[in-house]
C-alpha cells in the first residue's frame, strides 16, 4: 500500500500504478509491469474510471513486446529510493512496517514479504505485502515449522 492510498487518494496511487505499470513493461520487466497494470485496473474498475482502464489495458499490450533490456533505474539509485522510502515511513510509525515490507518486496523482486516479531513461541505479524493476514500467518507458521515444500524462504533478522 502506498502513501497516496493510505491518505484516501485512490485514484492517484492507481495512476502511479499505471505510469510505473508502461515503464518497466517497456524495459521489459512483465512480472513487475504485470502486477503494478493489475493494481491499477483493480483500482480504476472499482473507481468506475473507464477511460483510464482503457489506458490500462492498451499498456498491457506492452507486456508482449520484447523490452529495450536497458535499466529503469540504476541499482545504486534504486538503493537510494528503497532507503528513502524507509527513511520517510519512519516520521510516521504506522506506516514504517508497511513500507518497509513493501519495499522488501520489490528490492527482492518477491512474491510475498512478511514482517513478524517472536516472542518465545507467540508470533505477531507487524506487516506483510503480497498476501492478506492470514497468508502471512500461514507464511510464518510454515516458515517457522519447516513444513514447506516448493516454497522458498529467506529470512533476515532486522533487530531493533
């Protein structure tokens, strides 16, 4: 979730979805360009924003071009972006578990990113992206009990 969609700007975080959406399906990144066009549609069919969906779907056909191969953005700057955007989470402690699993998700390139603290055998997830709460509950469990099968996990301790 992003900022424009926590302060009520739906329509907005759904342009962004769509200008991000056209971008890097031209540099030929589809499964990015895919998720941030079905962000977009999602938003803009419950909005009733017709000509935008229109545009939505036009950007689609961009996903079976083949991309220019060139970078979106250098790795150092998206370094700078990722840390950035947790930077400004920070001043608004609400939101710094849900940008930081955002932004985990996207610098992974990952299918799902769970944020959960352990207190002995009790479990609190603070965020996740990628799933609904009970995915990610089940993300943990399965994580914590090793009874996953085609699944691959990483798990990084952020400390304090």
């Amino acid at each position: 979730m992003t900022l424009l969609e926590l302060i009520g700007e739906r329509y907005q975080a759904a342009l962004s979805q769509l200008a991000l959406g056209r971008l890097v399906a031209r540099a030929g990144a589809r499964s990015a360009a895919d998720r941030h066009l079905s962000n977009a549609a999602a938003t803009f069919t419950k909005l009733g924003a017709e000509r935008d969906l229109v545009d939505t779907q036009a950007a689609r056909a961009l996903l079976g071009q083949v991309g220019t191969g060139e970078n979106v953005i250098s790795p150092a700057d998206a370094d700078d972006a990722v840390v950035r955007r947790i930077v400004d989470a920070a001043a608004l402690p609400d939101l710094l578990a849900r940008e930081t699993s955002a932004a985990m998700l996207e610098a992974a390139a990952a299918e799902a990113v769970v944020l959960f603290v352990e207190h002995g055998n009790e479990v609190r997830v603070l965020a996740c992206t990628g799933c609904d709460g009970e995915g990610a509950q089940e993300l943990v469990r399965s994580f914590r009990t090793s009874s996953f099968s085609r699944q691959t996990f990483m798990a990084e301790s952020l400390g304090r």
